[in-house]
C-alpha cells in the first residue's frame, strides 16, 4: 500500500503545470474597464445629436420634429443611467482578492446579459421608431419645404436606417448568448 502512494506521489509531482500569464490577466482587465468606460461615454453622448437639433435647428423643426427630439432626449435619460449603473462593476471596479474578482467577474457578466438583451430589443424598437417618426414628418409636410427632397433616396435613407437598426440587432443576440455562455462557463469552473 505504501508503494502505490509513493507511485502516485510522483506521478502527482511530475505533472506539467500550466502557468497563468498575470500580465496577460491584466492587460484584459484593464482592456475592459476602460471599454465599459468607453461604452459609458457613448452612452452618455448619444442624446447630443438630438440636442443640437433642438439648439441650431429649432427654426427649421416642425413642430413634429421638435417635440420627436424632446421625446428622445426624455426617455434616453433613464435607459442611460440604467446602462451605466450596469456596467459601473466593470468599469469601475472595486476589490483585489481573487474571490472579490470572480464576484465581480460574475456580476458583470449578468449585467452585460442584461445590457445585451436590452440593446437587441431597443434595436427593433428604435427601427419601428424610425420608420413611424419619419412617415410622420412626410405625412405632416415637413418636407414639402425642401426643393432637394426625393422620395427615393428618403425611403433608402429609412432602409439604410433599419438596416443598421438590424445589424445592431443581430449583434446583441450574439453578445447576449456569448455573455450566457461565459456566465454558464464561470459557474461550472467556480463549483467544482
């Protein structure tokens, strides 16, 4: 009996061990924080097209138009702070043990499920969006004005739009399913 002990003991003690790159670790930590900030910053940013409409073109809006842009800038506001408070683990992180960084690791990957899931939705949303505010504005004459308008290159313009609403959507799925992947994957590794 001691012989198989001391068989398995070097047999144990022989083994390759992989070692783990902490450089390369952090490097992709550090790489995702500052994307979620970066993430965040877009986030944040994304009303100012519709602001700048309503302060340089507010003589131009319709009444239509102007009150289009208020209602994005109104209901951007709570999806914005929603967003940042979900990636606020990754970009903002706080601990240095291992436990505290695969709790972390866990929590952001829940919230990017979230964010994912919440973006493919707004996707189709914004493309229903698009398409009513700007049938809308053609409806109500906002372009009757425009001696360059074409009813051609206006509908391209919404295909090209709910193209890229599309795309957008394709994407989060993937990311969302990838996300669940990764958090089935650190569940299975964390409970063994």
């Amino acid at each position: 009996m001691h012989n198989s002990d001391e068989k398995l003991a070097s047999l144990w003690q022989n083994q390759s061990v992989e070692q783990l790159d902490i450089l390369k670790i952090q490097r992709e930590f550090l790489k995702q924080q500052w994307k979620q900030r970066l993430y965040i910053a877009v986030d944040v940013l994304s009303p100012l097209p519709f602001i700048l409409m309503l302060i340089f073109m507010k003589d131009e809006l319709s009444n239509f138009s102007f009150w289009t842009c208020v209602v994005a800038i109104v209901v951007s506001v709570p999806y914005i702070g929603y967003f940042t408070w979900l990636r606020r683990h990754a970009a903002f992180p706080k601990g240095d043990s291992t436990t505290q960084h695969i709790d972390l690791l866990q929590r952001q990957l829940a919230n990017n499920v979230k964010i994912a899931r919440y973006t493919k939705h707004l996707s189709w949303i914004s493309a229903l969006v698009l398409v009513t505010v700007n049938v809308g504005r053609l409806l109500n004459g906002d372009f009757d004005s425009n001696p360059s308008f074409s009813l051609s290159v206006f509908w391209w313009w919404m295909a090209t739009g709910c193209g890229v609403c599309l795309a957008f959507y394709i994407w989060a799925g993937k990311r969302e399913k990838r996300f669940v992947a990764r958090q089935h994957e650190l569940a299975h590794v964390t409970h063994e």
